[in-house]
C-alpha cells in the first residue's frame, strides 16, 4: 500500500487540519474530527436553520468541504469509511443549536442512520429542534426490498446546496426539511469503477479486477458493484448508466435536470471530459434539457478510478438554489486563491458522560479478568477480521473493534467492586464514542440493555445470561435485523440461548460453541442485512466478520472463565 500519509491513526484530523487552514471559513471542533463554520458564534444569531451532515471520511471533498454560507453549517467526520459516532455528532449538534432549529441530513447507510438518528433524539431530549432526511439516490439498487436499503451517493451534494440554500435564505425549518425533500425525490446517480480502493486500515483493496472488467452500479465504500461487466467504451456507460436513472426517476423526453458527473477519485480529467460530454450528448438524444451541468470531484472513494452521473429534475426553485452563492470550497465556482491562515480551533460544548452510580452486584474481579480477556482476543484478531471484512464488507470491522477494545482496557483496571449495572452503562459509552461505523452503537446498545437488567439481580449466571439475552434484544431493535439476514445476530441470539444453563463458566462455554456455530453457518446464508447485502451471493461462501467476532470473544471469555 503506497499513500502519502504519516500514520493511520491520524489520517482523518490531519486531512482536516489543512483543510482548515487553506480556507478560514472553517474550523475544527475542539479534538472532534468535525469542520464547521468559523463565524459559528454569529451564526447561532442569525435565525437561520443549521445544516448538519457527515460519514466517513474518505470520500473527499465530501463532507468538509461543503461547510460554508448557503451549505453546511458542520459536517462530522468518522474513520475511513465508518460512521462517526453518536457523541461526536451530538457534540455538532449541540454546538450549531440554536432557536431555528437543525436539519440532519444522512446518506443512507446503517451506521449513518443509527449515529446521526439516535444523536438527533438526544438533541431534541435537550429541547434542540431537529429534523433528519435520509438520502438514498442509488438507482442501481432499484427498490432495494432485498438489501439493506438503496444507497446515499453523489446526488447528496444537490440535497446539501438545496438545503443549504434555503437556510441561507431564512426559511423556516420545516420549509427548509421539504425543500431538502424535494431534492432527495428528484434525485437519483450511478456509478461504475475501473479499479477498487484501498481502505488504509485494510491495507489492500476490497475486490480486483482484470484488465478487461469493470464493476456496474457501485456504492461508495468500496465495495464491489451489483454486476462484473467487459470493459465497454465510454459512451456505451454513459448510455447503460443514464437510462437507469432516467428510468428510475420516471424522467421523460421534455424534462429539465441538473447533470452531475463526478469523479470516483482517481479518474483522469480527460476520461472526465469525455464523460461529461457522452452524457450530455446522450441526455440531448433522448430529448432531456440539462439546465445545469457539473463535473469534477464532488463525492470520492478514496483512490478508486471511475465515476458516478447524478440527475437532479429541475424546477424553477431547484435551479435557484443550485444558483445561490456559497462559501463552501468544494462547490464549484467558489474556488480562488486564498492566504494560508493558522488553523482555527473553536471550543467543543461539553458533554456529560453517563451516570457512574449503580444499584447493581459489585462487579467481581474475576468478571473483569473475562471482560479484559474478551477485549485482549479481539485486539489480536484485528488483522484477521479486516481480512474477512475487506471480502464482503469495507474492511473497517478489525480496527473499529480493536479501537473499542483499546478504549475498555483503559478503563478496566476501575471496574472491579464497583456496581455492575454502572460498569456496563461505562462499556456502552466507551463503545459508542470509540467505535464507528455500525458496530458502534450496535455494541453500545447491547452494554446499556444488559446495563438495565443487571440492575436488580445478582452477581450470579441466571443474572448474567438475562443481561446477555437483553442486550442481543436491544441490538435486534436497534439494527432492524434477526437471526438468519447475516449478520452478528447469528452467532449471538444462539449465544443468548445457551446461556441458559450451567454455572458462569461453563454458560460462557456453551455461548462461545454456540456462537462458533452460528457464525460458520453465515456462510451459507444470502445476506439480508448489513453491507454484505449489497454484494448478495458473492459473499456465499464466507462467514460474516462481525458474527465471528462474537465468537472470538466469547471463546476467550469462556477460556479465562475455567
């Protein structure tokens, strides 16, 4: 892997760091890996309605870059290609709050949907109006009933300029939120990839192709696409990508849109212009008026080389708004030579952590040596679940979980006596700010389920396997998946079963056995849920990482239990 950063672990600020300091109407969050606007303080007096987004880092210019006047007031940003967490997003909202409210806007992906919406309920517990809108403009997913949902792509950036420009414009949050719906309605993109990227925790790129082969609708995390084609000219691309979208959207000859031709990352310019003018040529052969075209870099995947078309249906209110001035640098026509300028750091609102009192069993000492044996197992399995994951996911499962284990250890050494009900309410917070993505708050929700059912009981293998059973319902809940859609369900739920019986030590075994089990059986299973869902039957054959990891920690809980 050659990519010219100095050190994995701090990738993601340092990129927003220079970010930062090339443009001074942006600034960090405190230590938050999160732009927003450096005159803030002004804006919170303004009346104007926030915008708030975010994701993952690596798709930049994305989502930083789109933080300005008449765009977004903050965007948050996780590890490569992982959802940031709940806190982190919190904080941003906490930080833009003000009496006109916020509007959220999410690409729609399962970590995104689950950070950013259980954020947005904790803002709105603290009496911050918020309103979210889940983008999901992948046309190459169709309706999607059989994946975990379309995707969020690059027509996201026309729902951040509408949105934004209706903030800008003083409307109220209620009128901004429709517009932003518009948007998302009149949208729709697809992608294709001549060459995969490489997620720098992975280390290597999540599929290969030959010489010959391309892959044919494409999300933007660089994950495989829905179909393997033969290389094909440019203009037989543009054709196969644009009557899927014009079909998508129902669009018809008489119709107006805005053209939007983005570069995956590592796509030539001249490839660009070639495809910008195919797709030009293209919509005026099939009678659509393209009112407004834009090609460049707008949402990336990383390195990947290959692009993406969005069409936005215009209306004379959507044309205003992808009219009106922004600040924001990567909107184009805002760019211009400007002074480097040290970087600007505005003050993080304070967050209070969880209650540390509890009603709950003193938390023995050898609970801890399990948990720390639990959390050692899957620091040592980072590499061999990137490697599963880098197959039929992003390839972030082994450094997020490894993260989250980091995190725990640290505060280990304080669990032992203190209530046990506490000690779990402490794991759920240190999961959920130090884990992105999805397993994040999956985890988090978990520790704080089993956090409620400790509560009242004994520090016994009846209380023990309720907690286990409670957290598994908590995740199911959350995650909207059950046993038997692929996911780390199918070794958990068969967990919480054996848990059942038995003495503490051997309940841990039989949940390890069973969870061993469940995981194998992934295998086999079509994936209904999860990222995997997007490659369907191309990921028969391997077993679902996050199902394994369960197991892994369960088998050394179990071993350090005797």
């Amino acid at each position: 892997m050659k990519k010219l950063i100095n050190d994995i672990p701090s990738l993601v600020r340092q990129s927003l760091e220079g970010l930062a300091m090339l443009h001074p109407g942006l600034a960090l969050l405190g230590s938050e890996n999160t732009l927003v606007r450096s005159d803030l303080e002004a804006f919170r007096n303004s009346g104007k309605v926030a915008i708030v987004t975010g994701g993952g880092a690596g798709h930049e210019p994305a989502h930083a870059g789109y933080v300005g006047k008449g765009m977004l007031t903050a965007a948050v940003s996780g590890d490569v290609f992982a959802s940031p967490s709940t806190d982190a997003v919190y904080a941003a909202l906490r930080a833009v709050a003000n009496p006109a409210g916020i509007l959220v806007i999410v690409k729609n992906y399962t970590g995104d949907r689950l950070n950013f919406g259980l954020a947005a309920e904790m803002a709105r517990a603290d009496g911050i109006p918020v309103e979210l809108v889940i983008v999901d403009d992948d046309a190459a997913l169709g309706k999607a009933e059989r994946t975990a949902g379309r995707r969020g792509i690059a027509g996201t950036v026309f729902v951040h300029k509408v949105a934004g420009a209706a903030a800008e414009a003083g409307l109220s949050l209620s009128e901004v939120k429709a517009r932003a719906l518009a948007a998302i309605g009149a949208v729709a993109s697809m992608g294709v990839a001549l060459s995969p990227c490489t997620v720098p925790a992975a280390g290597k790129p999540n599929f290969s192709l030959g010489d010959d082969e391309m892959e044919l609708g494409l999300g933007i995390h660089g994950e495989a696409g829905v179909q393997r084609v033969i290389m094909q000219p440019a203009r037989q691309v543009v054709e196969t990508l644009i009557d899927t979208i014009l079909a998508d959207r129902g669009l018809e000859r008489g119709d107006h849109v805005a053209l939007l031709v983005n570069n995956l990352g590592g796509t030539a310019q001249m490839e660009m212009s070639i495809v910008a003018r195919d797709a030009l040529q293209v919509l005026q052969a099939r009678g659509i008026t393209v009112d407004r075209g834009f090609a460049g870099t707008f949402l990336t995947a990383i390195e990947m080389t290959g692009i993406s078309l969005s069409l936005l249906h215009t209306d004379d209110a959507l044309l205003a708004a992808l009219d009106a001035p922004t600040t924001a640098p990567a909107w184009p026509g805002t760019h211009g030579r400007l002074p480097l300028t040290e970087l600007t750091t505005l003050p993080a609102p304070a967050i209070g952590s969880d209650p540390t009192a509890g009603s709950g069993p003193a938390t023995p000492a050898e609970l801890v040596a399990v948990l720390t044996s639990a959390c050692h197992a899957i620091i040592a399995a980072e590499a061999e679940l990137t490697e599963m994951d880098r197959i039929v996911g992003d390839g972030d499962i082994g450094h997020s979980l490894a993260s989250g284990a980091n995190a725990l250890l640290q505060l280990a050494p304080a669990w032992t006596g203190r209530p046990l009900d506490a000690v779990l309410r402490e794991i759920g917070l240190a999961l959920r700010k130090s884990i992105g993505g999805t397993s994040g708050p999956l985890y988090a929700a978990f520790a704080i389920a089993a956090a409620q059912a400790v509560a009242d009981g004994g520090a016994d293998s009846a209380t023990l396997a309720r907690a286990f059973a409670a957290g598994a319902d908590a995740i199911k809940r959350l995650g909207g998946a059950d046993a038997g859609d692929r996911t780390m369900l199918d070794a958990l739920i068969p967990a919480a079963a054996a848990m059942t019986a038995g003495t503490t030590a051997g309940q841990l075994s039989l949940a390890a056995a069973a969870a061993r089990s469940g995981a194998e059986r992934t295998a086999a299973m079509h994936p209904r849920r999860g990222r995997s869902s997007y490659i369907g039957d191309r990921a028969l054959g391997h077993p679902d990482p996050g199902a394994v990891a369960i197991a892994l920690w369960l088998e050394a809980a179990a071993k350090a239990a005797g």
